[in-house]
C-alpha cells in the first residue's frame, strides 16, 4: 500500500516578514489564498496554530488537527526576531545553528524535531476501505515540512538548514514499505485577478 503525502506550508505571517521565531499569530493576509485544486485527501491534517487552521480553511481543505505536526517549539525566542537574538545570544544562536542536538532557547531541538515529523510520517496508515493509494494532506509549517524533507531522504540533521520551505509551498512525498520518496515541490497559485 503506498501513502501519497503533501505537506501545505501555511501563509504568510508577520512573524516570517520580519524573521522573527513565531508566536500563535495569524495569517497577514487571510483574503490572499485561492480555494485549493487538490483532490480530494482521505485524511487532511493541520497544526493546532492559528495560522495553520486559517490556511486550512482559505485552501477550502477540512483538516482536523494533528499536535504532532505543530511548529517546532523554539521556547523563551518565540516572538523574538533573529536579528535580536543574534544581538543578544550570538553564542547560542551559533550553537542551535550548528548543532542539531542544541535547545539554548529551552524548546525543542531540530533533532528532537526530526525525530517526531519522522514518528509521525512512518505512523501513517493506508486508508482500510483503499486499495491503491490513500492521499493525506498535512497543513503546517516551514520548519515541519524541512524536518519531513530530511526524513525522506534519509539526509544528515545539518542538512535541515539547505532546504527553503516557502509560505504557500506543496511538498509531495510517496510512502510505500516503510521507506519515502520526495516526489515534488511547488508554490501553490494565487487566487485570480
């Protein structure tokens, strides 16, 4: 039985306008997303913040929320951009940088991160009334779709900061025997003019 998984990156916020680690907030522009031309999913999915729900509903997708594909919880620098952080902890900036294991933040780490994406994806389960293939849809974020990325390929923790998710981003994978293929990666079109 094969899995067929797209991963939704959520819309813009203000939190990735200004580089900023996020809080709970909203979409910056809610009205900007076309209703979505998926297929019908077996199974839609979304993380339990604001603006993962918010895109779930603008892309017309009824997702149930999943607290495994909630953002990573980056811990006391939520709110707080990059650039302060920066300023204010270069060390442990530099060490969450570069060393997967790290939490200087006191939240999550990108391999605890990897570890529970990689939990969850595997945790899929085909469809019981499917034969082919079941479609799931996980609406989510940036940093859960890379953690989804490195899982299948099998790729080293470091190569978590190589991928670029952008807002509004399609990443298509295919599960079959335990083992993941990417299969795309796309940037979902605006609604029309």
């Amino acid at each position: 039985m094969t899995i067929r998984l797209s991963f939704i990156s959520h819309g813009p916020t203000s939190a990735l306008r200004t580089a900023a680690f996020p809080l709970d907030e909203p979409l910056s522009s809610p009205d900007t997303m076309a209703p979505s031309s998926l297929i019908r999913a077996d199974q839609c999915w979304c993380g339990p913040e604001l603006r993962t729900r918010q895109t779930a509903t603008q892309l017309s997708l009824e997702a149930s929320v999943d607290l495994a594909i909630s953002d990573c919880d980056y811990g006391r620098w939520q709110g707080i951009t990059m650039a302060d952080i920066q300023a204010s902890e270069p060390d442990a900036i530099g060490q969450w940088l570069t060393d997967p294991a790290a939490a200087p933040h006191g939240g999550e780490s990108i391999h605890d991160l990897l570890a529970r994406i990689g939990n969850w994806m595997d945790a899929l389960r085909p469809h019981p009334e499917r034969r082919g293939s079941t479609y799931v849809i996980a609406v989510t974020h940036p940093a859960v779709i890379r953690a989804g990325i490195v899982h299948a390929l099998q790729a080293t923790p470091a190569s978590f900061w190589r991928i670029d998710v952008s807002p509004l981003s399609q990443v298509d994978l295919v599960g079959r025997n335990g083992r993941w293929s990417l299969t795309s990666m796309a940037y979902l079109p605006p609604p029309p003019a």
